[in-house]
C-alpha cells in the first residue's frame, strides 16, 4: 500500500508562487503610477502658486512706483486717494486683507493692477518714527502696499510690500 505524501506533493507549487509575484508587480506598479500622478498634481500646484505670487508681487511693485512717481505727496493726488490709497494700515486689518469680499467691495479702494487678475491696495503709515523734526527738511511717510492675484484655476497669493518715501 502507498502512502499519499501531502507535503511531499509540489504538483502546482510554482503557479501558486508565479500568481503570488504577479500579484506584488501589480501593487508595485499601481503605487508607483498613483505617485506620479500625486507628484504631477503638485508640480502643476506649486507652478500656479508661484505664477500667482510674481503676479501679487508685480502688482505690489507696481503700487510702489505709482507712489514713487505722484508728485509730490501721493495722498494730495486725487487719481490715488479715489482708487486705493485712502486708508491708514490702522484701518486695515489683517482679516481685510484676507477676505475676498473686502477685495470685490468697490467702496474699499481697491485699484486693478496693470497685470491679468492682479489687484492692489496701499495703507499709508503716516511720518514714520525717526524722521526730521526740522521744518525746512522732508519727512519720511511710510506704506504698505498690498498686492493680490487670484487666478482662475483657485491659487490666491496675497503679498504686503513696505514703502518709504521722503517729501
């Protein structure tokens, strides 16, 4: 009489293993194809952001040169004190900035950079700490000029540049 040997029957042991290795491969590369779809995800994130934050940026500078050229006291210009550079950064709070709505309201003063969905604002400090008390001499106003870009795929950058000008 012979004896049947479970353990000594490998009849089918390799396709076991080939399915088991088939299987790993396949996990393997669904992993690697969701991470690169992950990785391309954020590279087209991080390319909106910074086309955003140039913009933003762009637009604060724009804000500064517009000051920089108003002869002589930007706050005596009428183009500037009706469009966006009528308040005080006492006025402005943090909260403001960051909300959209304060940004839409047409009553804050906010000016439409030269850019594609850029805007700005500009608050005046007034005669910054440190100036010449001398009458005859100019004073040194401080501001700080805010620049927005809101692109139409979501990024929002919002960037606060500081201004100071002697007159």
């Amino acid at each position: 009489m012979k004896g049947t040997y479970i353990l000594g029957n490998e009849d089918g042991s390799v396709l076991i293993v080939s399915l088991v290795i088939l299987a790993l491969l396949v996990v393997i590369g669904i992993s690697a194809t969701t991470t690169s779809n992950i990785e391309n995800l954020v590279t087209r994130n991080i390319e909106e952001y910074t086309d955003a934050l140039y913009r933003a940026e762009s637009a604060a500078m724009e804000g500064t040169q517009m000051l920089q050229n108003a002869d002589p006291n930007p706050r005596d210009d009428p183009l500037f004190s009706s469009m966006w550079l009528n308040k005080t950064v006492e006025d402005l709070s943090e909260n403001d900035i960051l909300d959209e709505n304060y940004w839409a309201d047409p009553n804050n003063n906010t000016g439409s950079g030269g850019i594609a969905n850029t805007e700005l604002l500009a608050g005046s400090e007034g005669i910054v700490a440190g100036s010449s008390l001398d009458m005859g001499k100019s004073n040194v106003h401080g501001y700080t000029v805010y620049g927005r870009c809101q692109l139409p795929t979501g990024a929002l950058v919002i960037i606060g540049v500081g201004y100071r000008r002697a007159f």
